[in-house]
C-alpha cells in the first residue's frame, strides 16, 4: 500500500480540526495592510500564505486596507499596495475591503455593548488611564466613570459622534476587567474623539475605532473564518475573542499567530524604511537596495522567486531570522533556465586583433541558454577592436591565471582563438589597449587542432557596442554593525552600497531591453533594466544578484 506522507504545518493543523469539527463550513482569509507605507518582503509571506490557504482549501481570499487611522494613510500608498499584491498572484478581484466602509456598523457593534453593560464612556485623561491601568504585577484600578448608567452612556457616545467633544476628552471603553492578569483586558479603550478628515470618509466622523475593536468586526464583517496575524498579537487574543462574542458573532472568526519573517541584516521594518526614504539614503520605496515588494520588483525579482522563498521559509510560531542570501538563492535559481545569457562588460579596456581584416564586421552564433535549447540562438557581430573586461588581462600573472597575458592564448567565447601579442599603457602605467592575433581556423571558440586552451573570456564588438550605466548593490546596512545603532535607535548605514559603472559595453541586442526585462550577463551577473532609470534605446542595468555565492539551502527535515 502506498503511504503518503503530508507535513502539514501548524496553522493548516488548525484549519483541518476547524473543518473536520464543523466549526467553520469554508475558510475565507485576508491580508489587511495599513495604507501608511509600501510592502515589504515580510507582508509578501502574510499575503502568500493567505492567498495559498483560502486556495488551497478553495475558499476566499480578501485584500482589506485596514485604513481606521486618518493621519497617516495616503494614496499613494493604496495603489502601491493593490499593484503589489496584484503582481506577487494573490487575486483578490471581487474581494477588495476598505476597513472604513464599516465605521457605521462598527458604532452599531459599540452601541450593542453599551446596551448590555459591556462598555462606558470615559473622561479619564491618556495619562490617568495609564497611571490606572497597573502593571504585569500588580491590577489596575477601575475608573470613575465605569459605573455610568447605559441611558448615560447612550446619550454621551451619541454626543461624541455628534462632535460635541473635544480631541482626548472622551473614550469609550469595554468593561471587563481591571485585574485581568492580561493588561490589554484591563478596559481598553474602544473609540477616541478626533477631529481628523479621513482619506476615505472625508469629515463624516469625528470619532475612530481603536485597531483591537475594529480589527475582530472587520473579520467578523466579512466573514472571515481565519484571522492570520503575527506573534505580537498573541496577548491580543482574548480581547479579540471577547468583542467577537460580546457583539454577537453566529460563527465567529478565530485569529491564529506565527512568527514574523525577519531577514538578517536587513531593513524590514515599515518605520525604518520610511525613514531611509525620508532621510533620502535611498530614492524612494522601490529604491532597489530595499526589500519592500515594489523595490524587489525592481531590482528584477519575479514573483516565483519570491513565493519559493515564502514556501522555503515555512510557517512557525518561533521567531527567527533568515538569511537574505536565501531570497538570492530562489532568484537565482528562477532566472537560471529563464534569462538570455550575453555579454556585457562593466569594466572595458581595449583589444586589438592586429591581423584581423579591417572593418570586416562577422556575425557570429550564440545560445541564448546553454541550459535550455528552448531560448534559441542569436547572432553576434565580432570586429577587429573589442572591448574585454579589464580584470582579463594581466601584464604579470600569478600562478593560475589563465586569462590573456603576453604570450598566452584564449578562447574569446563563441568567436576565435586569440593569442596576446602585446600591450600599451598611458603615462600613469594604466593599460590602454592590448594586442592579439587570432586563428581564423577557430571560428566558433573550437579548436582547429587539437590544441587547448584554459581560458575562455567575453568581450564585445566595439564598433557595434552599446553603452550603458549598470548599477552594482551592496547590502545598504553595515553588517559588522548590524541593522541598529544600540545606542539612539538608528540605523548602521554604509556609505558604499551603490557603484555605478557608467561606460559598459553590451551587445546591441541589449539596447532594446524593457524594463523588469532580465538577463544573465557572462560572468558578471544576473541583471534587469531599471524601470525607474531605463529609457527607450537606453536602458540602464541594475544588479540583481551575483552569479555564485557559498549559500547552502538548509536541510529540510
Ligand atoms: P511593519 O511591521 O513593517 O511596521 P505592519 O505590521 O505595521 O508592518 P500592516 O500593514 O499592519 O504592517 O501589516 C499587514 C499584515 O502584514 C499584518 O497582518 C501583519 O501581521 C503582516 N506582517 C507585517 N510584517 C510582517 C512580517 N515581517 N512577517 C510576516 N507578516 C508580516
Ligand atoms: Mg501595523
């Protein structure tokens, strides 16, 4: 018989119970970001692992802009966010939720607690309500005003909404519990007065749910069986349960936490990219030395990479850090079988084939993949002059370097066998052009006799050759300091995270690149044409990522 094996983590443990039991018929999740900054890398595991368990038990998926907060959402921030999670396959066509088209029926479900008795306005100050709130060791005191009658609160709470009331003069609070050994039971606080203009509801409220209320109605609104969250909501929990219950839910949702996605090194941090952007260390959200989605998008991540990795990462209730060389790691392994492979060289000097004919001008054929015949082939002009990395060629090699160097013979990949028969310098000792003689015998970098060569280098025709900015990244974070100056809260930024190479040589197929178009650059790298940057006929180059690191995927156990 055969024997199946399934590991199915935690949450997807939950929602089988869920099932088998009946205590939900179908599951329906979301993702609700605040519209006060742009994705991250961290949001698109929330949104994947949503997206993946309402699929994969074929239920329904939800894309809900939490927007209760009036300062400080934009829309700039909405559309970005709905492009994002468009572009990573999460479909929520249908399925789109604004958090502030509940502001009535969240003053209904404040109204019902209020007639049972569960909750009170308040005059207490911000920091009177703290001062009696207590400590994790000691209760808090009951406020004043808890003993209100329902016809009072009724009355005042109309009042409120009515703007009667000035900013901070008044909450309304849920009656629980003042000992509650939880802190967040200890009669929070569920609506504040401000007079604030919403982006959504424009002036129509003055008075706004606080995130542990209005965050368990919205589920509840919708229908949610699954509330997914992360860990800092744990202690959050009972207060969830309790405004579900109390405002009278048939089939309540249920939030279920796991562990943040945290990447080493790395700025993943909303705040702290807002503050990167605001300080101008980089130049803007998608700034591609970020890794919110819109910059990884840029920087020619795809959206398969970036699921591979979420599924490589997993689900856990322990906190932990991964390393960003595993987002490289799934990028990389997308684009291997996917980019075109051509030459491109960053760091040009000059290479002469003294008895090569004179404006002859060849064209030469290429793969466009060794490793899928599927990308077909191309053709590449070849000339007299070409351009060579500069690190190819050396006047004094070391033991091993089988590169060009006087006297020594390479393959010029896809073209000919050339031999290096001298060079030239400027005053400051700085080559300037180097000189070869090929054999014509070798057209197509093969071998006219036998004889063998241990160096293959890439090179492009000068005469024909585009030239190009390409922009080399390093991580924006010092990583001997790590993210976090201990000290005053600030980020350990180095100052060398951006080269910009700006006379690059690319074959002249390479001139028509689009943006987010990709490809693998001989030796040098994978590379996308930057949509901010690139022009038409222009395009200008970023660095995804190298071609080889000493990165090893974990064992999976
Ligand atoms: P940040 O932590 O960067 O400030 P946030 O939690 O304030 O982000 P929200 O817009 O409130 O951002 O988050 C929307 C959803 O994304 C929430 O359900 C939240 O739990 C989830 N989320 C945020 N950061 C991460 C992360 N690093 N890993 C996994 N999920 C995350
Ligand atoms: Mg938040």
């Amino acid at each position: 018989m055969e024997k199946e094996v399934i590991s199915r983590n935690f949450i997807e443990q939950e929602i089988d119970r869920d099932l088998k039991e009946g205590v939900y018929k179908e599951v329906c999740t979301r993702f609700p970001p605040e519209p006060n900054g742009y994705l991250h890398i961290g949001h698109a595991k929330s949104i994947l692992l949503n997206y993946g368990l309402a699929k994969q038990y074929g239920g329904v998926f939800h894309l809900r802009f939490d927007d209760t907060n009036p300062t400080k959402e934009k829309d700039e921030f909405v559309e970005a966010i709905e492009d994002d999670v468009r572009w990573l396959g999460a479909d929520f066509e249908g399925q789109l939720y604004h958090a502030s088209d509940y502001f009535g029926k969240m003053y209904e479900a404040a109204v019902t607690l209020i007639k049972k008795g569960k909750a009170f306005v308040c005059d207490l100050s911000a920091e009177e309500i703290r001062a009696y709130r207590g400590t994790l060791k000691e209760p808090g005191k009951e406020s004043p005003y808890r003993g209100r009658s329902i016809e009072e609160n009724l009355d005042l709470f109309e009042r409120m909404k009515a703007g009667e009331f000035p900013d901070g003069s008044k909450v309304l609070r849920a009656k629980i519990d003042m000992a509650s050994p939880n802190i967040n039971m200890r009669d929070p606080v569920i609506y504040r007065v401000a007079h604030l203009s919403h982006q959504h509801t424009g002036d129509a409220w003055c008075i706004y749910p606080m995130y542990d209320f209005a965050h368990p109605l919205e589920d509840a609104f919708e229908g949610i069986t699954h509330s997914i969250c992360t860990l800092e909501f744990e202690d959050h929990r009972p207060l969830y349960d309790w405004v579900v219950r109390e405002v009278g839910f048939e089939m309540p949702p249920r939030q279920i936490e796991f562990a943040k996605l945290y990447l080493t090194n790395v700025v993943t941090g909303k705040r702290y990219i807002k503050k990167l952007v605001e300080d101008g260390v980089v130049d803007g959200w998608d700034d591609p030395r970020l890794v919110t989605i819109a910059a990884l998008r840029r920087r020619g991540y795809t959206p398969e990479s970036i699921q591979k990795f979420v599924e490589l990462c997993g689900v856990s209730k322990a906190q932990s850090s991964t390393d960003y060389a595993m987002l490289e790691y799934c990028i990389r392994d997308d684009l291997k079988l996917k980019a075109p492979r051509m030459m491109a060289v960053l760091d040009p000097v000059k290479l002469v084939i003294d008895n090569y004919p004179e404006g002859q001008i060849e064209e030469l054929d290429a793969p466009n993949n060794q490793e899928n015949e599927a990308l077909g082939t191309r053709k590449i002009p070849f000339g007299r002059e070409l351009y060579i990395e500069r690190e190819d060629f050396m006047e004094e090699p070391p033991r091993k370097y089988f590169r060009l160097f006087p006297g020594n013979e390479v393959r010029l990949m896809y073209a000919y066998f050339v031999r290096c028969t001298g060079f030239e310098k400027d005053e400051n000792g700085r080559v300037t052009t180097i000189h070869c003689t090929y054999d014509p015998a070798s057209r197509g970098g093969n071998s006219p006799d036998g004889r063998k060569v241990k160096g293959t280098i890439h090179w492009v025709a000068a005469e024909t050759a585009g030239k190009v900015a390409c922009r080399l990244y390093e991580n924006l974070i010092d990583e001997e300091k790590g993210v976090y100056n201990e000290e005053d809260g600030s980020m350990n930024i180095r100052p060398d995270s951006l080269t910009v190479c700006g006379d690059c040589y690319v074959e002249p197929a390479l001139l028509e690149a689009k943006a987010y178009d990709s490809f693998q650059f001989v030796r040098n790298g994978f590379f996308c044409a930057d949509a901010k940057l690139s022009k038409p006929g222009e395009p200008v180059f970023g660095r995804i990522v190298a071609l080889k690191s000493s990165f090893r995927l974990p064992a999976q156990g």
